[in-house]
C-alpha cells in the first residue's frame, strides 16, 4: 500500500491536490503520526510526479459506510463551495452546476459515481420551464435519458423529469401526512402530479383518493405507477385528468384535502372549501410572512363558515429567508 508523507502544515493543502487529481484513496483512513499526515493514494508514480513523498505504509480500511459521506470527501473544496442542490432521484443523479465548472465535469461525475455507486445518468439543473414546472435538464454524463423508478417510503414512482415535476426532498414530509391519515377516509388530492403522495397514502391506509393532475404525461405516469404498486395498494386512487380550478368546482367535501399547491398559485379558498375535517395547504412564504399566512387562512375559514386551528409548518428551505410551509388545518365545526 502506498500513501503520501507530508508535513502537517500543509496537510490541507496537498488533501486538495489528491482531491483534484482524483488520487486519494477513500477506502483507507489518512493517520497522523507526530509532525506527518499519511494519507493513502491510488497512484504512487502519479503522486511521486506532483512533488510528493511518497512512502509504503499499511493504513486502516475504513468500514463501507464511512468510505465516502459526500462530495467534500472527493472533490477539491474551490469546486464544491461553488456546486449547486444535488437529488438523487431513482438512478439519475440531478445537479446544479455552473458553467464555469462545466470543464471539471469528468471530475464531478467521477466523484458522484463513487458517492452514488447506482448513478446512471448525471443531469445538470436549469431553470423550471412551462405551465407543468418543468425543470430544464441537460445529461451531462452516462445513459441518455431522463426516466426512472424512484423507491420511496415502501413505493415505486416511475418519473420522466423531462416532463414531469417531481420533488424527492419531499419523501419525509410524504411519510408524515400519510401517519396522519386514517383507515377509510375520503382524500381530495389536487396537483396530484405522478401521485408520489397518494401512493404513499394507499400503501400505508385503507382510503379512497381522488387525484386531480392537468399534466397530461403525469396522468399517463399516474396510471404506470398504480399498476407498479397495485400488489401493496390498501387504498384506491382514482384519477382525473384535468384542470384544478374547474374539475373541483364539481367535486363534493371530502374528509380530507391535500394540496401540495405549485408556486405562485392560489387555491386556497378552493381547496378549503372542498374540505370537511383537514386541509393541508402547502405554499412558499417569507419567514417574517408566516403569522400573516395563519391569519389569512383563518378568516379564510370564517368567510366559509366554518371555525379552523391552524399550525404552519416549515417544510424545506426554498432561497434565503423563504420557505416550503404545509398548513395543517383541522376544521372544528362545518356550515
């Protein structure tokens, strides 16, 4: 085994050098012995040709769930301060990188296969494109192509991110709504999109959900995923293809809506309207806005007659001081 022998003042320095070079050996821990650093290299002729020391020394494996953690593990410090959101959806690996890194993109992708063994395809993040929020993407490395099978809280979720949006830091808060649920509720679920929380919901309860989606490739998607998962189903999921605002218009109260609403739309007195005990309401909202919000769905509840506790909830952070919140809101008393 080889490894590089360096003073410990500069054992920042040169980590960043193996880092870049893609030299440094994950598997291995580095030791400190007295004024040296060992860390452990893959390529000792390449390692000798940088300058450095370059010594035989047994160091410690380090245990499989430690090799890596991220990419700060593998990539110099100047390239990961400067990467954007990472999601590893299904076997794609989707990424924010700027353009001025676009010539380090071997480099990235090599250190996202180590971290993601099971990545195929590696997306560059653009911008959110069209009436569906669709995120752009551009495959940067691997297969060519953007559809997958996400697994998700005991689910399968078939998802073409050319065409569809599809959120996976939401799984937790999929997990916490489907806990509140009970056996042989009525759910209304508006901008449904490839149904990730109804499938989570019919896995877990004995429902009967009604899914509104307008994208008509997440209907098409829709469908694909209820036949994937139909052997754990409890629930039924029935489908609409159509627009929120006009399909709800001729839908009855159920016992419980889930709006998982896209930015800049308000469905707030629609979705409420439609709902006989919960409503949870999810929107993006300045943290100086949140009490404003309660207060809005409050005399929100009034105007429709009916007497409501609110409790907001920060979901994920969206930009500074901005955030996913889901209002959960329990109605005490109907019209």
């Amino acid at each position: 085994m080889v490894a590089v022998r360096v003073e410990k003042r500069r054992a920042k320095e040169v980590l960043e050098i193996l880092k870049e070079k893609d030299l440094l050996d994950g598997k291995r821990k580095p030791i400190r012995d007295g004024n040296y650093v060992f860390f452990p290299v893959t390529n000792g002729e390449l390692a000798k040709s940088l300058g450095l020391e370059v010594v035989d020394i047994s160091l410690p494996m380090r245990p499989e769930r430690q090799i890596y953690k991220n990419l700060a593990d593998l990539l110099p410090k100047d390239i990961v301060e400067r990467l954007g959101r990472l999601d590893v959806i299904g076997d794609i690996a989707v990424i924010t990188i700027p353009e001025e890194l676009m010539d380090k993109v071997e480099l990235i992708a090599r250190a996202l296969r180590k971290l993601y063994p099971q990545v195929k395809v590696i997306a560059r993040r653009g911008f959110h494109e069209g009436k569906y929020r669709v995120r752009k993407l551009e495959v940067i490395w691997g297969e060519d192509r953007l559809e997958t099978i996400h697994k998700e809280n005991g689910v399968l979720i078939k998802i073409d991110l050319a065409s569809v949006f599809f959120n996976p830091r939401m799984k937790g808060e999929r997990y916490r709504i489907a806990q509140l649920v009970r056996d042989g509720e009525k759910i209304l679920l508006p901008f449904a999109g490839v149904l990730p929380y109804a499938l989570v919901i019919a896995r877990m309860r004995e429902v009967k959900i009604t899914a509104v989606e307008l994208n008509p490739r997440a209907v098409e998607l829709a469908y694909e995923n209820i036949e994937l998962n139909k052997r754990w189903l409890k629930g039924k999921i029935e489908v609409i293809h159509g627009d929120v605002f006009k399909v709800l218009q001729e839908l009855p109260e159920f016992d419980r809506v889930i709006s998982p609403t896209p930015k800049g739309v308000d469905a707030l007195s629609l979705t409420l309207s439609k709902a006989k005990k919960y409503l949870h309401y999810y929107d993006f909202i300045h943290e100086d806005e949140i009490e404003a919000f309660r207060d809005r769905i409050i005399e929100e509840c009034k105007g429709q007659g009916k007497e409501c506790s609110v409790k907001v909830k920060k979901i994920t952070d969206y930009k500074p001081h901005v955030y996913k919140v889901c209002a959960d809101v329990e109605i005490k008393q109907n019209r």
